[in-house]
C-alpha cells in the first residue's frame, strides 16, 4: 500500500475534457491498495479571470484582501467538484475538500497567507473509508475560519504541504512542462531538461521566478524531507526530482539554470534627505502593508541638495499598494518625485558551482553585453546573480547568458 499525493495545475484541469482525462490517468496509474490525494488547481485562467473581475470594482482590489480571497478561493472549488464527479462518473469513490474542510490551518494574511498547521483527518477518515480524496489547492483557512489563499501558483505548496502532513509515499507534480529546465523552455531555446535538482537550488530558482514551483512548496518539500517529482500531465515521461543532494553525475556544474520574472515593477522615490531613518520609514511602511521588496538601491548622495534617490523593485501585483504609500511617504518626507517603471524585468542565473568563483558574474555581464542589453541593477546571493533590464530585451538577454553557460552544439 502506497500513499500518493498528486497535484494538477490550472492548464492540466482547464476543460471537462482534460479533467476527465486526469481522472483516467490518475485511476490507470492506481493499484487497488494504493491511497491517492489529488490537489488541483483552478481550472485554466480562472484565478486571473477572477481578479480581472474584481478589477472592474476596484483598479486594487487587494485593498479588500479577505474578500479577494472569498473571491479566488472559488476557483479550486470549482475543479474539485468536477474532478470528484469525474471520479465518481468512472466508478470510484471520490470525495472533494476545501482547504478549511481538510485542516488546512493558515496565518491572517489574505492572499499571501503561509500555513501555520494541518489537521489531515477529514482526509484520512474520507481514504480509509476508500475515497481518492480531491483537495482545493492554493486555500487554508484562518483561525476564525475565514478563507486564505497562499499566492499565486499555491497549491504546489498545499500538495507539499498534505505530502508532508500525511507523510506520503511520494508527492508527484503534473504540470504543461515535463520537468524543470535549466530555464523556462517557452523563453529560452536550448533549455534543458534536468533529472535532479536540489531543494536550495531549486528554492532559488523559484524565488526569482521560475514559476514551475511556487518557492514555498520547495522549502516545505526541505522540511519535510519529501522528494518532490515534478513531470507533465499529458506523457508518461519521468520528470525532475527535487531533493536534498544529487545522486548522479549531474553535480559538476557552475550554473544550475537560469530565472526570469517579468512581473516586477521598478519604483523610485527621487530627492529623499539623506538622513538616518529614511529608508526605516519607506520599507516599514512598505512591510506593514505586506508588501515584499526585492533588489533595493540607494543612490550615491547629492552633496550639493544633501538627498539621495531610492530605487526598489516589487512584486506587478503590489505595484497599486506599493504606490499609494510611497507617494505617501513622499510627502511626509518631502521627497522631489516618485517614478514607476513597469517595462522592467529580472534574469538571474542560480547554482552552488558559483561560490568563490568570480569569473561567472563577470561572463554573465559579458554576454549581457553581447546582446547589446543595459544593465539597471545588479544584485547578489551567495548562490544566485540577478540583473534588472527592460522587459522589451527580456528574451535576447536569456538566451545569450543561457548560451553563454549552456553552450549549443
Ligand atoms: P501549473 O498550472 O501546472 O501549476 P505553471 O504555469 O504554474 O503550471 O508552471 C509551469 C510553467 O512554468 C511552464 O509552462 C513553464 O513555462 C514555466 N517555467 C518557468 N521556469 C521553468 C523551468 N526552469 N523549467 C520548467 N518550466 C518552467
Ligand atoms: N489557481 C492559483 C493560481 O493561479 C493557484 C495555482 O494555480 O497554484 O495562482
Ligand atoms: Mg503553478
């Protein structure tokens, strides 16, 4: 007996068609003793569909974060009935679950909340009782019992999550791609498919945007100590593992892959007086609307006018939020201006191999270069280099630094 977590993404469940193809994959590939949890997403472009909806109330809608989640939460709720139906239309016992119904215990965070506990009994009750139980992905509920969504791309994080609480077999990823790449196939052409990944290479990877893992699913699969199987939904094809080391060969490498992410937004507060506690008011004010900040730069001081000019990158879907309170705290501190540049995006490149080896930032800037691609801000971990440039060179950029590193024959 084996228990599976399997989880299908938004393009695998986006028409009745395809679910009832995930309900014949999922009870082909099922022995009879095994017990299976499938986590599904919304159906296709639902969850954008919502928040366009929502858009046509309010230009920001995350000001009324609970009820986007009232709002977003019915995206999931859709497929799980469906594909329980699907289930149930072929002959086996399904049940569908929220995420408040399977446990799901989430902080108060609307729209970015983060698990805080499961109590997967409702689900372990519904598979002894010899149900395949279908979970709504991407939900929790809070301590009043109020929905919350966990980002977007979250139900990676709650099949990681249900994988972990019920301490799973295995916990398979089903998704339009048939593993993870050494960069996003659809930007980058000579991407290459990886057998293995580690959890922090892959957590990097995700954190600067490679949107086949959402970030926290990866550190829940660490956590718990879950090897996570990330392959398609339409072949039979093994995917990538993501785990805790490599097992083959695959290790000598000084570049892991490369990320994108064309959903960040440039914003600067131009003239701001250079004294202590400026950035302290701009980035709490920032924090307090749970607003999260990536590259941050602060310019060299004016000496004449006594101001510097601080330039930070967000999230497209906190730009509104983000705007309204810097414009805010301009005024406050008197500032010049604020300007707002959307035509922006990050290429990164990520792997241990990079450590203590200076001659990677210097070829991934060469062929930047090359491709005749400007440079707005540069920023560092120990495992990654990233590069703010326009969104418009976005894909000339990938391709030659991947070229650069993954050299085609
Ligand atoms: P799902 O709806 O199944 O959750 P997503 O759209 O969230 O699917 O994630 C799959 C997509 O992730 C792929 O279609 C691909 O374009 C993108 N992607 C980004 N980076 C990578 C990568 N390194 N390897 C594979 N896919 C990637
Ligand atoms: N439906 C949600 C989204 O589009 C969650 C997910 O697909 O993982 O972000
Ligand atoms: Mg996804």
């Amino acid at each position: 007996m084996a228990l599976i977590v399997k989880k299908f993404g938004g393009s695998s469940v986006a028409t009745t068609e395809k679910i009832k193809a995930v309900a014949r994959r999922v009870l082909d590939g099922m022995k009879p003793e095994d017990k299976v949890v499938v986590v599904v997403s919304a159906m296709g472009d639902t969850t954008d569909d919502l928040i366009e909806l929502a858009r046509g109330i309010d230009k920001n809608p995350y000001h009324y974060a609970r009820e986007m989640d009232m709002l977003l939460t019915t995206g999931e709720q859709v497929s799980i009935a469906l594909l329980a139906m699907a289930f149930c239309s072929m002959g086996h016992k399904a049940i569908s679950l929220t995420g408040a119904m399977v446990g799901m215990g989430t902080n108060s965070v609307h729209t970015k909340g983060r698990i805080v506990g499961i109590e997967p009994k409702r689900v372990e009750e519904a598979l002894n009782e010899g149900n395949i139980v279908v979970v709504a992905g991407f939900q929790g509920a809070d301590s009043f019992g109020d929905p919350v969504t966990l980002g977007r791309g979250g139900s990676d994080t709650s099949a990681v999550a249900l994988a972990g609480a019920l301490a799973a077999d295995s916990c398979e990823i089903f998704t339009d791609v048939d593993g993870i790449y050494s960069a996003d196939p659809r930007l980058v052409q000579g991407a290459r498919k990886m057998q293995e990944i580690t959890y922090d290479e892959m957590l990097e990877m995700a954190r600067l945007g490679a949107g086949v893992m959402q970030p926290r699913s990866v550190e829940m699969g660490k956590h718990f100590g879950i090897p996570i199987h990330v392959r398609s939904t339409f072949t039979e094809k093994t995917g990538t593992m993501i785990r805790e080391a490599y097992t083959m060969e695959e290790k000598d490498f000084e570049i892991r892959g490369l990320a994108h992410d064309d959903k960040v937004a440039k914003l600067a507060v131009m003239g701001v007086p250079n004294q202590p506690g400026v950035a302290h008011s701009l980035f709490s004010a920032l924090a307090d609307a749970n607003v999260s900040v990536d590259m941050i730069v602060q310019s060299v001081r004016n000496i004449e006018h006594n101001v510097t000019d601080m330039v930070f990158t967000v999230a497209v879907d906190d730009l509104e939020t983000a705007r309204e309170i810097v414009e805010d705290v301009k005024k406050k501190l008197n500032a010049v201006s604020v300007l707002v540049e959307e035509n922006v995006a990050k290429v990164s490149i990520v792997g241990v191999g990079m450590l203590g080896n200076p001659g990677i930032a210097a070829r991934m800037f060469g062929a930047l270069q090359k491709a005749d691609v400007n440079i707005d801000i540069i920023s560092t971990s120990e495992i990654s280099i990233s590069c703010l440039i326009t969104k418009d060179k976005l894909k000339e950029a990938a391709n030659a630094i991947h070229d650069e590193f993954f050299p085609r024959d």
